[in-house]
C-alpha cells in the first residue's frame, strides 16, 4: 500500500510541476509583453531562435543516431518470413524488400499499426489475470498527431503570401460543417478531445501513471495550453489576424516587423510554440524523426539472403595451429607429438 | 556515419519542409510583405460605423452572424450601436451602402488571410457591373 501511495505523491509531483511550468511560460509572456513591452524580443527573436535550434537541434541528434551502429539485424516483425516458395509470407507484417520495409513503414507512421496491437492486462477477482485488446491509446495518438498535422498545416496560411491552394483546400475541408462564424475547426475540437484523454489515459491507470514522468506531462500540457491559447484567439477574444499575418510574414522574408495592437493572447501562443519547437531536440518528441531511424522498423527481414555485417567487427588476430605448430615444432617432436609438417 | 546517403537525404528533405516559409516568401519578394490596402469611405455622412473600429476589425463576422439570426430566425431588423444609435440590420443595405466596393474592402483582408467567407452565395454586390441591370 505505502508502494501505491508513494506512486501517488510522485504523480501529483510530476502533474503539478509540467502544470506549473506551463502556467510559469504563460506568465512570462504576460509579463513580458503586457508589462515590459518586450514585443520584439517575444514576436521576432525568440522565434528564431527557437526555430534554429529546432532545425539544428534535430539535424544534430540525427546525425548523432546515424554514427550509432546496429550491430545484430534486429527488425521486430509480426508475420512470416520470406522463406520457401510455397509458404506463404507476410509482405508488409514481415517484408524482405525496400519496397516492403517503405510500406511497413507508412503504416507505422501513418496509421500506427504497431499500437493497434497494443493490449492490456488486469488482474481481475479471483485472482485472475485477463488480457485483451485496448484500442483507445492508438485511437487518441492517431487522432491527436493528424489533428496537430491538419493544425499545423492550417497555419501555413500565416507563413505564406500568397496562400497556396493546398491550404486553402485543407482549411476549407476543415470547416466542412460552416458551424458559427468563425467557422469551427474540426481539427480544433478533436485535438482538445484527444489530448484530455491522452492525459486522462495518464493518471487514471494505476499502472501507467506509475511510470509516468514529468516529461510525459509536460508535452501534454503545453500542446493543450497551445491548442486552447489558438482555440480563444479564434472563437473568444480574437486578435487581429491580419497583423498577425504581417508579423509572420516578416519573420520569414527576414524583414522582421512588430506590428501594434496585436492582442498579448497571441504572444502567449507564440511562446509557448517557441517553447514546445525549443523543448523538441531534447525531448520525447524526438520520436517525429526517430520513427525513420528504428532499426526495429526499417530493417528488411532478410537475414535468411543477406549476411548483416557488424559495424564493429574488425580483424581479429588469431593464432592458427600452423603456426601454433612451427612455434613449438621442436618440443613437440622432442616429446613424441605428431606433427603435421616435418 | 552509416547509410549517409540516406541520412542527408531525409535530412535535406526535413530542412526543407520546415524552412519552406522562408524559401516561399522570400522568392516571393517585395509581393509578400503587400499588406492589404483598404479604400474606407469619403463621404461625410459614412464615418460613422455601426460599433467601434476595434470590434468590427476582430468581431465583424460575429455581428454579421448575429444580424443573420436575428433578421432570418426572429425578424427583427432594428440594431442599437454601443452608442445607442439605430441602424438597419442589413448586409447589402447598411454595409454596403458605405463599403460599397467588396474587392477594396472586404477582399483585402479576406483574401490575405485565406478567409472565403459564404456572404455571396446568398447576397449580392449591387454596385459590381455584373450585377447591375
């Protein structure tokens, strides 16, 4: 029991501090642009510096991961293998081609297909222990990662002048229903829905709560603090999108403008997107590029064809017995050993 | 590095993806810092708007979606201003009468943001040549 309760207090520990980290950025951009009028510090250069060591940032964690060797041939597959012609094999569960591991590899990154697999286990009464299919964590990620890709392709509409009809297109399919005016985000909606249940996922279970850190509520948090920061700027306390825009654009054509009047509502949303892109190299969010360097995922199941060499194998100096024998062919004959060479 | 082809081309084609804005607009040049331009109207008797400049520049769309409701759902054409003044509530017949040109108006912003709003599906511009009979 002291176990679990201990469990607890360090839950409560690692809620309450990613709950207050979060509400500690809000206040600093609070403070920061409402009181001290650091405009351009929050609208131009902490953006690009967040945005530098988000690119670099990632771009030197990749090539920190490609000069890691893999040593065994270690793909984790869930069908058969390609083996004799007459057994039939799993092409995308068990692929031995390239073209079969990029196919394995858009399910994963597109549709999750390892977490559909995911189960769950319970100890029911008697005691008995009961496994089973759970759904629920694969349905919330793969709602919330293509809500946040819908998001963040929304945007581009702030990025870019002028709009690109893909955006247009996206943003249009988005508000399919014409629900109020501004038109209501599917996107939005199920975002704050999926995230709740992400979190809710987190403290309900006994189990994984216990092995839930701070860095697993933090990324939580500050999403949702984003998405609910977007969702009051778009249907609450609106901002004026048009100056918004011209911030944007001035950022990325490097004629870098802050304009007035722009609501501190939007400069809380901008720094904690600074945040989050800042937080991403060094973080659990790394998964976004690591998924692609998976030894587990993007191996090829051939290792019946192809002899996977060991990065770390090197020359090894053996003693054969040849030379075994010219070294101690004298002792050998004077002590009656055969030998092979005379 | 193992596999670098392989590394720097996914590298490459993730610096691209994020740093698409800059390429775009920066090719786009002097055309992507153009920020709308309004035309507002001259006449003496047009300054004054139906509420204040604050909130028809971020709230426009949610009177309009009230006036729709109000006028369509309850029939009830009268609107009072914050400043107690009454006024029709009606697109073509108050707003237009002093915006009269949607494409130096409305279509400024609209169309630099990315917004289609659904007014002319139902209305029509009564100054526009082809809707003049």
């Amino acid at each position: 029991m002291e176990h679990w309760s201990l469990a607890k207090k360090g839950t409560l520990i690692n809620v309450l501090f990613s709950l207050s980290a979060v509400f500690i950025l809000i206040a600093g951009a609070i403070v920061g642009v409402d009181l001290i009028k650091f405009n351009f510090l929050f609208g131009v250069i902490i953006p690009y510096t967040a945005i530098t060591i988000f690119i670099l940032g990632i771009i030197l964690q990749v090539i920190k991961w490609a000069k890691s060797p893999v040593p065994f041939h270690i793909p984790t597959v869930a069908g058969q293998q390609k083996s004799l012609p007459w057994i039939k094999s799993s092409k995308l569960e068990s692929p031995s081609s390239t073209l079969g591991v990029i196919g394995r590899m858009l399910l994963e990154i597109l549709f999750f297909r390892s977490l559909f697999r995911n189960t769950k286990s319970e100890l029911k009464n008697g005691p008995r222990l009961v496994y089973g299919s759970n759904k629920y964590l694969w349905l919330g990620a793969l709602v919330f990662h293509w809500s946040i890709l819908v998001i963040f392709l929304r945007h581009f509409r702030f990025f870019m002048q002028p709009i690109p009809s893909f955006v247009l297109a996206l943003q249009n399919l988005d508000g399919f229903f014409q629900i109020g005016l501004p038109v209501l985000y599917i996107s939005d909606v199920l975002i704050t829905l999926a995230l709740l249940y992400l979190i809710f996922r987190r403290v309900a279970d006994l189990k994984i709560r216990y092995i839930s850190l701070a860095s697993d509520y933090f990324p939580l948090f500050l999403i949702l603090s984003i998405a609910v920061t977007g969702i009051l700027m778009r249907y609450f306390d609106r901002v004026d999108i048009v100056k918004v825009k011209e911030l944007a654009i001035g950022i990325f054509s490097f004629h870098p403008t802050v304009p007035d009047g722009i609501g501190v509502l939007f400069y809380i949303h901008l720094f904690l997107v600074c945040t989050l892109i800042t937080y991403f190299p060094f973080s659990k969010l790394l998964h976004m590029p690591g998924i692609f360097l998976t030894p587990t995922r993007n191996l090829a199941n051939n290792s019946r064809m192809v002899r996977h060499i060991n990065p770390w194998n090197r020359p090894v100096r053996v003693h054969t017995y040849e030379e075994y024998e010219d070294e101690f062919r004298d002792k050998m004959k004077a002590s009656g050993l055969p030998v092979e060479k005379e | 590095m193992y596999d670098s082809g392989k590394i720097i081309i996914g590298l490459i084609i993730f610096a691209g993806i994020f740093t698409s804005p800059f390429w775009y607009d920066l090719s786009g040049g002097k055309e992507a810092l153009k920020a709308p331009v309004l035309v507002l109207p001259t006449k003496a008797d047009q300054q004054v708007c139906v509420n204040t400049l604050e909130y028809m520049r971020a709230d426009h769309m949610v009177l309009l979606n009230d006036w729709r409701y109000e006028v369509v759902r309850l029939g009830d054409r009268t609107y009072q201003s914050p400043d107690h003044k009454e006024f029709n509530m009606s697109l073509t017949g108050t707003c237009l009468n002093c915006h009269a040109n949607s494409a130096q108006f409305c279509d400024q912003c609209h169309s630099y943001i990315g917004e289609t709003p659904y007014c002319w599906e139902c209305h029509t511009e009564i100054n526009k040549p082809e809707n003049m009979q």
